[in-house]
C-alpha cells in the first residue's frame, strides 16, 4: 500500500513544463553540472598545473544557486508541490538522461527523420524548434562537452605521470651514470 502512495505522490519529471525549467537551469549552471570527481585534476607545481576540483552535488543542491534551490525557488511556482527525494540530484539526473536519450533525434546526427510528424500534417515537416526542443539538444550538447573534457583531464593525469616517470628515469641515469648530482650523506658520499 505504501508503494502505490508513493507512486501516485511521484513527481512526473519529464512534464515538458517542468523538463523545460530544469534543462533551462542546467543551461544556466554549465558544463559543470555534468562534471563529476573523475575528472578532477591534482596540482602539480613542477608541472605547473593548477588543481581543480569538481562536485556535481554541490552544482545541483548547494544553496541559493544550486540548480534544485533555483527550481524550488521558480517564478512560476511550477515545483511547489513537488516531494523532493533525499538524493534529488541524482533523480534529476536520471531524468534529464533518459528525456535525452528520448529526444536524441534532435541532436544526433543522420536521427533527424526519426522525428515525429505531428498528426494530420503532409508534405514537409515544420522545422522550427520549440524552446524545450533547443533546451534539449543544448544540454546534451554541454553533457558531451563535459565527457570531452573528463576524457581530456583523465588524458592530461596519464601525460603529466608520464612526465614525472620520465623526469625520475632521467635522474636515475644521469647518477647511474656519474653525471647527476651527488648526495652527501652523514660524511659519506654515495651516488
């Protein structure tokens, strides 16, 4: 019986009203709210490389200007009766990937014909987007720009290791070799 409470108290998140303002609100928020901890990078001051963190969680439930606090703030009032779930940012997320992976005709090249004729038309199709059409394929847009940039970043840790392995394998044939630097230790000196 608690299920079916539950069920009918669900939140339909892919209402266009309501998958409109939240798409609008990632729009708002960036590529960040894509980003996840994968793609943090540490700072490595020989290397130059500044560090730079990354916490989806924060961009989407962080007061006032995470995404789900601008929503429960909406002009329209539109989220107002809404029962937020405890992990509603990974809800949202959910959500926002299944409504994309729905509409992916809109931004996935050669899918444009799988497109749905509205009923009764002929001839061509209207090919004006509505504002949640070009929402979608905007955010899928950013959420392909924040697996580019996880990809890079998760490259970049992989080169910059590389640069230290290859740095300490220099350092270790310059002293194999007699021409590195010499430690002295306690009155000894040993290579």
């Amino acid at each position: 019986m608690a299920a079916n409470a539950r069920k009918e108290k669900a939140t339909d998140w892919a209402a266009p009203q309501l998958m409109e303002a939240i798409l609008t609100q990632i729009l708002a928020a960036g590529i960040d709210a894509f980003m996840t901890q994968k793609a943090n990078i540490k700072a490595n001051a020989t290397l130059g490389i500044a560090a730079r963190t990354y916490n989806q969680k924060d961009v989407w439930m962080k007061a006032p200007d995470g995404i789900i606090p601008c929503l429960q703030r909406h002009p329209l009032k539109l989220f107002a009766n809404v029962i937020w779930p405890q992990e509603a940012h990974t809800a949202l997320l959910q959500a926002v990937n299944r409504y994309l992976a729905v509409n992916r005709n809109l931004y996935t090249e050669g899918m444009e014909q799988a497109e749905d004729a509205e009923a009764g038309t002929t001839g061509t199709k209207d090919e004006s987007l509505t504002t949640l059409q070009q929402a979608v394929i905007d955010v899928a847009a950013l959420k392909a720009a924040a697996a580019e940039q996880t990809q890079k970043n998760a490259s970049d840790k992989h080169d910059a290791a590389d640069l230290n392995g290859a740095g300490a394998k220099y350092h270790q044939d310059q002293v194999s070799s007699g021409l590195g630097l010499r430690c002295m230790h306690r009155g000894s000196s040993r290579v």
